[in-house]
C-alpha cells in the first residue's frame, strides 16, 4: 500500500537461511533505480549464495515491465559470476503478485 516504489533485497544461505533483508531502493510513483553492481557487492560481504528480489508497483499492476525484465537479468548475471543465484524477482501489488520464477523468466 505504499505510495511509492521501493525495491528489497533478501540475502540467503545455501540453506535458505535469510542472512539479511535490504532496500536498496526507494525511488517515486513509477520507478525506482536500483543498481545491481551494490546488490551482489553485499551479496559477497555477507557471503551469501542466493538471493531474492522483491519490489512494489503502486499502480496496481503485478505485471513485469521491460525494466524489470532488464533488472533481472542484470542482477541475475553479475550474480552468477560469482556462484550467487537469483532464486527470484516478485512483483508485489494491490490487484495480486507477479513471480519472475513462476513466469518461467528465470532458469
């Protein structure tokens, strides 16, 4: 119900342990810039091995746009460089969620 976008990190074990959950991001209505080079920079201090991307859409809308799209496969690829694996991206809204995992957007 934020009015806002904000974008948050959850920072996991091999086990699915959460080490730490972060925002990395608080941005206006429509956007917010997260850059993905700070998200796996805290991913190797904690030595975490998988992360989690979670994030608003104040419009309502669950569905991904090609920014988010772009953002997955940015964290989801400087991740990997170091074994770090992007287990998923939801989209979290008032008319319901949006799973990048689910969406088959994921591997």
């Amino acid at each position: 119900r934020l009015a806002h976008e904000e974008c948050w990190v959850i920072y996991l074990t091999a086990s699915n342990r959460i080490i730490e959950r972060q925002r990395v991001s608080q941005g206006g209505v429509t956007a917010t810039v997260v850059d993905h080079r700070l998200i796996v920079k805290r991913a190797l201090e904690l030595l975490a091995t998988q992360l989690i991307l979670i994030h608003n859409h104040p419009s309502g809308a669950a569905e991904a746009s090609a920014q988010d799209r772009l953002l997955t496969e940015k964290v989801a690829r400087a991740a990997a460089l170091f074994d770090i694996r992007l287990l998923d991206h939801l989209i979290i809204s008032r008319e319901g969620d949006f799973s990048f995992l689910r969406a088959g957007l994921l591997r």
